[in-house]
C-alpha cells in the first residue's frame, strides 16, 4: 500500500511503525505531513520515510489511503486546506477524537470515510481501536483498515453510534487500568513490598489477566473462579472489593466518560 499521513506524533507513529514492521507498506511508500521539521527528520531518519513539512505528496503520490492522525483543535483547519486537492476515490481515515463521519464529510463528500477510536497502548503494540466506515467506504476498505490497526494491537468494526461507548472503555480505559495497578502496587508496598518490585508484580500481573481472556475465550467469571479457592486469600480479596464498590464504580466510569464523550462531540 502506498500510505499517506497528516500529522506525525505519537499516535501517528505507533500506526506507521506498526505497518512497516508487518510488512503491510514499505517506508518509501509512507508518506508524512507534519509541520515540524525537526520531527520530520527524526521520522525519516528513524523509519526511511517520506517525512516533510507539506503535504504535497497528495498530489503526486498516487495513495490509497490517508490517515488524519492530528489533534481535534487543528482538525478542520488541516481538511480545508486540502479540500479539492484529496482525489474522490481515496479512502481517509480518521482519529481526530470526537470528529463525526458527517463533519468530515462536509469537507470530502465523494470519498470512503472511516473514523477510528483508538487508544494509548497502541504506542507500544497492544492497541484497541474500533472504527466505523461511511456508505461509500467498502468492506474491503474496511478490512485494509483493520489489517493496518491490528498490526498495532487488535480492532474490532462497529457502528459509528457505539463510538463513544468505545471512547469510554477502551479509549478511557488504559487510565483505569494505571489507576488499579498503582492501587494495587500501594497495597503490595503496605504488605511489605519494595515499590519497583510491587510495580512490577502487578503490572504483569493485569497484563497476564487480560492475556488469559482473550487468548481462553472464556468469561472472566470462569477464570476468576479458577483462582478462587473455598475460604482461601483471593476470595477475602474480592469480598473486600465488592463491599467497597470497585465493580460498580468501574462501570459507573465507562459511563461517565461515555456520557462525556457525547458531549464533546456536540
């Protein structure tokens, strides 16, 4: 694939990292618009890529795809400059946060369009990220996107309506995940753990967890009923956490930050 970006940051680099290392598009065929020079020659000294402060490439690169990978405050600004200059067949993709497929229509109304949710851990391959596609954008399109995403974690297509239920899961989600593993490092370190090593135990510990559900299939329930002996530690534990309300409030944080995403995006 011939891939075009508009933005280079942290997100943007997590994805091109991601699709140079599975082979999906080789770097002379990335392509990077970002306004900073000193990060354009930092890409393409790392990466082999077409970094430059413009976004000519556009223009003469015959691409397939180009991914908006920009924050929201300079999102508009940076379409309109390129409407009338993006050709009608490209599909773009979008991970402007809280930019609906209708807006970005406004500026590209003959082209397949495909917004993405995705989250932090994408940096470091482990990403989530759910997308939603236009009429005009097509399951292959689709399954382009989803090959290029999974190759920086896994994806998952879903209706443009259930973005901001994603937003408050996934995309909210590393957050929640940071806040119990230090929680659970400060009860390590009150039990009598040094603090690196308590860190470590239960950062691989979360990350064990969340390996056993998806690589299992099985629910939560069975496995925690798997750790769980009659009268033994781990059922005092989760006692604990029950009368003090840790499932309600992670549910109640998803929706909040849903809740709040709804309101961002009016």
């Amino acid at each position: 694939m011939r891939i075009g970006f508009i933005g280079g940051g942290a997100m943007g680099e997590a994805i091109l990292s991601g699709i140079i290392a599975h082979d999906i598009a080789v770097p002379k065929d990335i392509f990077v618009s970002e306004l900073r020079e000193d990060r354009c020659r930092e890409l393409n000294d790392n990466y082999g890529i077409n970094a430059s402060t413009n976004a000519d490439f556009i223009k003469t690169a015959d691409l397939e795809l180009i991914i908006f990978a920009i924050k929201p405050q300079v999102a508009a600004k940076a379409m309109e400059s390129l409407q009338g200059i993006v050709p009608s067949n490209l599909v773009i993709a979008s991970i402007v946060a809280g930019m609906p497929i209708k807006t970005i229509e406004g500026y590209f109304p003959s082209n397949p369009i495909i917004r993405i949710m995705p989250n932090t851990p994408l940096s470091v391959g482990e990403g989530m990220s759910a997308f939603a596609r236009n009429e005009k954008a097509s399951v292959e399109s689709a399954a382009g996107i989803k090959n290029i995403l999974s190759a920086c974690g896994k994806a998952v297509e879903v209706q443009e309506s259930m973005l901001d239920a994603v937003t408050g899961l996934s995309g909210s989600g590393p957050a929640y995940g940071f806040l119990m593993i230090d929680a659970l490092a400060d009860g390590g370190v009150a039990a009598g753990l040094p603090r690196q090593t308590a860190i470590l135990l239960a950062a691989q510990t979360m990350l064990g967890a969340a390996k056993m559900v998806l690589e299992t299939g099985k629910h939560p329930d069975v496995l925690r009923d798997q750790v769980t002996s009659p009268a033994g530690t781990t059922i005092a534990g989760v006692c604990v956490m029950e009368q003090l309300g840790v499932r309600g409030a992670l549910i109640n944080a998803v929706k909040a930050a849903t809740d709040r995403s709804k309101e961002l995006g009016k």
